[in-house]
C-alpha cells in the first residue's frame, strides 16, 4: 500500500532530492572539466563526453526541482514548438 504524505514532509524529500542533485551536479561538472587520465588511448574523451551527459541531466534535474519550490523565480517559461 502506498505511503501517505503530508506537505511537510513532500517539501523536505523535494528539498532533499534538490540537495543530492546538485551535489552530483557538482561531482559531474569537476569530472566534465577533470584531466584525461586514460594515458591518451581516447577513454579520457568518453569520460569527459559521459560525464557532461550526466552533468546535463542533473542541471535539469535541478532546474525542475527549483521551480517546484519557487515557481516562477527562476526565469522565463521555456518555449514550446508547435
């Protein structure tokens, strides 16, 4: 049976989660910018290439979690295509 929340305590978990997203932020973004250490074979590159990915993901992750807590602070609405 599913667990039930209260607003408090949905609030912390988001802050929580927001908390964790952006301390891999900051792990992915130092591996993005971190030396090639695979000895030039090309791995450095695939490091450098999956870690940007990641730091990508976790910089949305952020910027959603952002506007669940303070909607409509942190910029304009993202434009949609048609």
């Amino acid at each position: 049976m599913a667990e039930v929340v209260d607003s408090d305590e949905l609030l912390r978990r988001i802050q929580r989660a927001r908390r964790y997203a952006q301390e891999e932020l900051r792990t992915w973004e130092a591996r993005a910018r971190g030396p090639e250490t695979d000895g030039g074979s090309g791995g450095g590159v695939d490091a450098a290439r999956d870690a940007r990915g990641r730091q990508l993901a976790y910089e949305a992750v952020v910027q959603v979690l952002d506007e669940i807590l303070s909607p409509g602070r942190h910029g304009a609405e993202p434009r949609t295509e048609d």
